[in-house]
C-alpha cells in the first residue's frame, strides 16, 4: 500500500515525521508521503525540513519516504509560484488542495493547480467538466480520499474521472495513526463507489507510478 497524502505536527498532524513513517510502516505500508499543508508563509521552513527527514530515515528504513507539500487556501496567483518552489527544493509529491465540499476552497483553485501541473489533486470534489479534461492532458491525478468529510465528493470524482479517463488515486489523508487503513478497507471503498477490479487495480498501479518518477 501507498498513502501519498499525509501530515506531520509541521502542520495539523499528530506525529513527528519519522513517527509518521514508521506508523505507516507498521500499518504494511510500502511508501509514504509527507505533505504538509504549506502556503507563502511557511513553505520555506517546512519542506527542506521534510526534505532532510525523508533523506534520513530513506537511508535506513524498508519503506519509502518521499517529502513533499500540501499546498493550502493561497490565493490564486500565488499557486503556480508555490508550485514551481516546491518542485525546484525538493518536493516529490506536490498536492494541491482541491476545491472539497466540507471547505470554502477559493472557486478556481482546481483550475490553477492543474495549469501549475501539481502531482494531485486532493479531494477535488467540485471538480468541472473543463477541469477534468484540463487534468487528464496535464498528467495531473485526481484523488479518492478515505478522509471523513472530504470523501463525501468521491462519487462525483470517480464518475467524472472515468467519464474523462482521468488517473485516479486513493489516499488516505493521514494526520494520525488510526487513519493509515488497511488494504480491504480501500478496496472496499472503491468498489461501493462503483470501480471494478481492473479498475481498482489501475488506482493502486498510479501511485506506484507517481512514486517511480
């Protein structure tokens, strides 16, 4: 299994990094990503520290650690800068936070990430038709979230995903330990939201993909 979306105490998370990592590890996972939630104010002091952690504990530990950011609520003509930032200092995962339906998200949000050419798009629950399309060309995935509140725009995500032969992903939006679940659980969700195996199977090969460049 792989989470690409998850948060340390560097944001609103309840772990150190290395805690984080090796909780995910413990729980059968394979990969990690850090992605701290990030905007102008503090992306400077969080994602060389990830940097420097997911260096160290790749020296040593089976699983990997791949450091990167969330960015958060910035205003729209900051988004393709914290893009290009995070990208040119050592972010291997770059996740926007997409336009949820728990969150008054800036409308264009989803535009912007995806014209900045983020990894994923987090939780894009309000997602377009144009921006679906916009995604799909800008090899930008579209994420699944396990996450209470944010999943509650899954269905729509995997409808227009398929519709527009988007790359989907499943994360799980971890903050604490309880929220790295197992295997069965995600399979199990993805298959309520109406995928089929090969379908399924196809959402856990991207992140393996995203994590082998």
């Amino acid at each position: 299994m792989i989470d690409l979306h998850t948060h340390s105490l560097f944001s609103d998370g309840v772990l150190l990094p290395s805690e984080l990592v090796r909780r995910a590890e413990h729980a059968g996972y394979e990969a990690v990503a850090i992605t701290d939630h990030v905007d102008m104010s503090n992306i400077d002091f969080v994602l060389p520290r990830l940097v420097t952690c997911c260096n160290s504990l790749n020296k040593y530990w089976k699983i990997k650690a791949l450091p990167g950011v969330e960015i958060t609520h910035a205003p729209l003509d900051e988004i393709e800068g914290l893009v290009n930032y995070s990208r040119l200092n050592g972010a291997k995962v770059i996740v926007g936070h997409g336009e949820t339906v728990v969150e008054p998200v800036i409308v264009g949000t989803n535009r912007a990430f995806i014209e900045a050419r983020v990894t994923i798009l987090a939780h894009p629950g309000k997602i377009t038709v144009e921006d679906a399309k916009l995604a799909k060309d800008n090899d930008v995935f579209l994420e699944i979230t396990t996450r209470n509140g944010h999943s509650k725009g899954n269905k729509h995500v995997v409808n227009i995903g398929k519709k527009y032969n988007n790359r989907l992903v499943i994360n799980n939006d971890a903050h604490e330990p309880k929220d790295f679940i197992g295997y069965d659980l995600q399979y199990n969700m993805l298959e309520n939201l109406g995928l089929h195996d090969n379908e399924i199977d196809d959402i856990f090969r991207n992140s393996v993909k995203i994590i082998n460049g």
